[in-house]
C-alpha cells in the first residue's frame, strides 16, 4: 500500500500540471523574444509530452493506491521533466545573449524552488527534481568560462559562488521545514495522546460517578426509607428526636451526592432544559414551606413577597427553578441566625429595557466581604474556610445555582455587607416565561388534577435483588391494601409476567442474572398478559444517561433511590391501570 507521503505528491503533481505547463509556455515564449526560432516550439511540445507521461503516471497511482509500485519509474519521470525544463534556460543562456543568461539563472531558480516546496518530503524525489536544475545553474557558467575566456571569466565565477549559496541556503530551508513538520507531528501525536488520556479520564470519572452514586443510593435508600417508615410509627420524644437526627443527617448526605452529580454534567455540558407551564406562586410557597420549620426553629421570619400583576403561570423548568430558589434558601437560613429573610419575586427592566423576572433572597445574616463576593460563586468555595468548618457544605450550591441560571438564559447577582446580610437576586428573560397558544394544552386548567387517583386495589410486581429494598416498597404500599409479588431479578420478572397480569411493574436496574432495562424490553416485547403494563423504574442508578436508557426501553415513569415514599404513593395511584386480563380472571 503507497504511504501518504506519495500519494500527497501524486495529488500535487496532478493538481500542478496547468500550472507546469503555463509556466513552460512563458518561459518558451520569452526565449523565442531573446532568440526567435523553432526550437523553443519543439522544446514546449517535447515538455508537453513529457507532463502527459508523468501526469498519467502520477494519476493512475492515486486511481490503485494500495498497488506496491515501482519508485524507479516515478524518479525518473520527474528527473526527466526537470531535465526538460531547465533545457530552455541553456538555449536562453547560450544564444539570449547578457539578458538571457540572466533570465537563464532566474528561471532555473525559480524552477529549484518549486521542485522543492512540491518534493521537499520525499528525499529520492527532491534529489530527482533538484539534481538536473543544479547541474544546469552549476556547469553553464562553469563551461562558458573554459569556452570564452576573458574579462567575463571573474562574474561567471561570481554566478557559480551565488549559486553555491543558493543552493545551500535552500537544503537549511528544506532541512528546517522537514524538522518543524517533525515537531508538528510529534505536538499533533503529542496532543492526540492527551486527548485521548483525557477522554478515557472522562469516562473513567463517568464510569466513577455511576457506580459510587449507585452504591451510596442503595444503602441510602434503606436508611432514608426506615427512617420515614419509623415516622409513622409511634414513637415517644426521645424516639421522634432520634429518628429526625436520622432523617436530617440522610437529606444532608443526598444533598451532597447530587451537588456532585449536577456540578459534573453541567461541566460535561449534559445537562438539559426542559420547559412546562408551572404555577409560579405555588412554586415560591412550595419553597418557602420547605424552609419555613428550619427558620422557625432559628426564631428567624420567612416572608414571601409576590408581585400581584405576575402571570399565574409561566413556562419553565420546574425542576431547575426550584432547586435554584431551594439553594439560595438554604443559604439564607443556614447564615442568618435571627431577624428576617424575605423573599421577593417581581417584574422590572434591565439597563437595555429588557424586562425581567426576579426573584431576590434577602437576608440578615453574616454577610460576605466585598473581595469574597465572586469566590463564592466557585466550584467547592466558600467565602473562607472558617464557614466550611462552621456551618458546612460543599461550596457548589452556589456555583450549580448559577450555571443553571445562565444555561435558561437568566444570572444570578449579589449584594452584601459583611456583618449586615445578603441579597441573591435570580434574574430571568420575562417575555421567554410567558405562556402562548401553543403551550397551552387543549381543555387546560391549572385548578385541575391531570390524573384521579386509581381506585380499587392493585397487584404491583416489585423487582429488586435487595431484600432490603423489596420489604420497603411492600411497607409503603401497604397501606393502599395492595397485594405485592415479588421478583430478586429480571429472569424472574420475565417469567411472572408471562402468567400472572399486574397493574404495574417497579423495575430496578442492576441486579443479577438480568437487569432491568433488558427484562423490560422482554416484557414489552413479548405476546404476555403484561405487554402493556405500566413499568416504573426505581434504581439508584439516577444520571440523565441512564434515565434516557429507561424511557427508550419503555418506561412509564423514572423514581430514584432513596425512596420519597410520598412520590411513589403517588406514581403508583396516578400510573397504575387495571390490568383487563387480571381482572377477567
């Protein structure tokens, strides 16, 4: 197979055969002004002949690239086209008298030049194409000078010396241009390397973040779920108490997990806007009602404050909203050890009058140094390390916040004083929130429920290989009066579904023999009393690639572990259906 190399001076000497031949033309009709006659007629059409041999040569190689030809042959083809060439320049030379000699020395060196940039790669080429050229430059001023002694004999040595120099500043040339492609070649492989090493880093660290989120989750999900099911027990004070300690330090742990979550697919530039019409002040009371029983238990006042001229409902990433307002909440609760946090939302008009919708958080906390202002917008920074140390976190609550602003199109600013308190103010583009036509659904109505609860009890299909998790789900749903069958793995949930009907399947994702996302393809491809059945997920495994997975396997719905025990109550009432075959039977 021929390298690149020869195939880029094949490419290019097919590519110059104009440009050969229209030079050739010039230099025969500029020897025909110095010295009329029929011989730079002849030498043109023996020049032409020439370029069509070595055109053809050239370009049958490209047309058969994985032949082994024979170097020979393309040597002397471009030997013999410069020893044509440079023919001109003797005849100019010899009968075109001062100025032709002149011409002679221009034109060979400009042919030296081009050989040169076109061969320069190619050592045995670059010989065949600089070798004849040289020859010429060299033995016409050498042999006029033995046939015409005389007082011209001093300037032909002159040519000759200058000639020396040319053609030695032309090797540096060719020298230096071969070493700068070699350190291009080895900076590209060099780069290549690095990009490489990077992108399997890249996907080391994905590769990282899926399994540790999956093995912290499932324990996670024991622990969280207890905690809730103990809730609901009864318990005496000291009992209560223990079980909050329990609740609080599990959220803090979650809240910790997905922070590095979200900080690496917005890094990775994964992460994804949706947009749905919401409620907005039932999203700001939403919020504030989180935070309110932390507030109060600071004896700080939470205070909402709604503009009254807002529309009621604005389109937007629910999800990402809230966890921006949810962030700068936090914030403001942990810092402020009394007094007032309010929260704002309203309408106003940037300095280019654009309008926009605001959302501030103000607080009477402890306030942040002027020089700290941009440090806390920072990956895993805070405004000093005694905050770290004295009311906790990561430092990425802030800067996730942020980047999810700019990502729907908005900012996030800041206005404090250090001992004073501090004012977060989100900032989103107004007319991009603002409901049309075609957002609105047909028949919609924010008053209303999308889904009645489900009445009547179920048959749920639980697919865990975790006792631990399978028990669980069993003691939330019991108090729906729900029956339960469970599976330890996809084979096995496979197989249940071939003969028993369920109103609905929750699937987990890694679990032996055969995982989740395969067991539910099976299920909805295969001719059983379950095709149709509506399938949950409910894995640890929550990154966006794995929830895209789920849906193309055909999921109804995606809950991730730890279990909210109120969110699957409600997936299971609003997605479960009475399954016409169980219930025939």
């Amino acid at each position: 197979m021929r390298d690149a190399i020869f195939i880029g001076i094949a490419q290019s000497r097919v590519k110059g055969l104009k440009t050969r031949l229209g030079l050739a033309a010039f230099l025969g009709g500029t020897a025909m002004l110095l010295e009329p006659s029929i011989w730079p007629v002849v030498w043109f059409l023996v020049y032409f002949a020439s370029q069509i041999i070595d055109n053809n040569l050239f370009k049958a190689a490209l047309k058969n690239p994985k032949k082994q030809g024979d170097e020979a042959k393309f040597i002397i083809a471009i030997a013999l086209s410069t020893l044509i060439f440079s023919a001109m320049a003797a005849y100019t030379w010899i009968f075109g008298g001062e100025e032709g000699r002149i011409f002679a020395v221009i034109s060979i060196c400009g042919a030296l030049l081009h050989v040169t940039l076109q061969l320069y790669n190619r050592r045995s080429y670059l010989f065949a194409g600089l070798l004849p050229h040289a020859l010429y430059l060299l033995f016409l001023p050498s042999v006029t000078a033995v046939i015409e002694p005389g007082h011209n004999s001093f300037t032909l040595f002159i040519v000759n010396v200058g000639t020396f120099v040319f053609l030695g500043n032309l090797a540096w040339a060719v020298r230096q241009n071969n070493q700068s492609l070699l350190d291009l070649k080895v900076a590209k492989d060099e780069a290549q390397e690095a990009r490489k090493l990077a992108e399997n880093e890249s996907a080391a660290k994905t590769n990282f973040l899926a399994v540790i989120t999956h093995e912290i989750r499932t324990p996670m999900n024991a622990v969280l779920s207890a905690a809730n099911l103990l809730k609901r027990t009864p318990l005496n004070e000291e009992q209560s108490d223990h079980v909050k300690m329990l609740s609080n330090a599990s959220e803090v742990l979650m809240g910790l997990l997905n922070d590095v979550l979200d900080i690496s697919k917005i890094e990775a530039g994964k992460m994804s806007i949706e947009r749905a019409a919401i409620d907005l002040k039932d999203l700001v009371a939403g919020v504030g009602q989180l935070w309110s029983p932390q507030a109060q238990a600071k004896n700080v006042r939470l205070v909402l404050e709604i503009e009254d001229d807002l529309p009621s409902q604005i389109m937007i990433d629910p999800l990402r909203l809230r966890q921006i307002l949810f962030n700068l909440l936090s914030n403001a609760v942990k810092f402020t050890a009394k007094g007032l946090i309010i929260v704002r939302v309203y309408r106003m008009s940037d300095a280019q009058g654009h309008n926009e919708l605001r959302f501030d958080v103000e607080d009477q906390g402890i306030g942040i140094a002027g020089d700290q202002l941009e440090r806390i917008f920072s990956s895993f920074e805070q405004a000093d390390a005694g905050t770290t140390r004295r009311y906790g976190g990561t430092g990425l609550g802030l800067a996730i916040s942020r980047k999810l602003a700019q990502l729907m199109g908005g900012d996030i600013s800041v206005r404090s004083s250090l001992g004073h308190g501090s004012c977060f103010s989100l900032s989103l583009p107004y007319d991009s929130l603002l409901l049309t036509a075609i957002d609105m659904p047909e028949g919609f109505d924010a008053d209303e429920v999308d889904e009645a609860p489900a009445e009547g009890p179920r048959t749920i299909l639980i697919v865990d290989d975790h006792e631990v998790n399978r028990r669980i789900v069993s003691l939330f749903v019991q108090p729906l009066g729900w029956r339960w069958v469970m599976a330890e793995n996809g084979q096995q949930a496979v197989d249940l579904c071939r003969s028993e009907a369920f109103d609905i399947i929750l699937m987990d994702m890694q679990m032996p023999v055969m995982g989740g996302i395969e067991a539910t393809k099976l299920i909805r491809n295969q001719d059983g009393p379950n095709q149709d059945t509506p399938i949950v997920a409910l894995t640890a495994n929550a990154m966006e690639h794995h929830q895209k997975a789920w849906a193309e396997a055909g999921v109804e719905d995606f809950l991730a572990k730890p279990i909210d025990p109120d969110l699957l109550i409600n997936t299971l009432i609003a997605k479960s259906r009475i399954n016409p075959l169980r219930a025939a039977a």
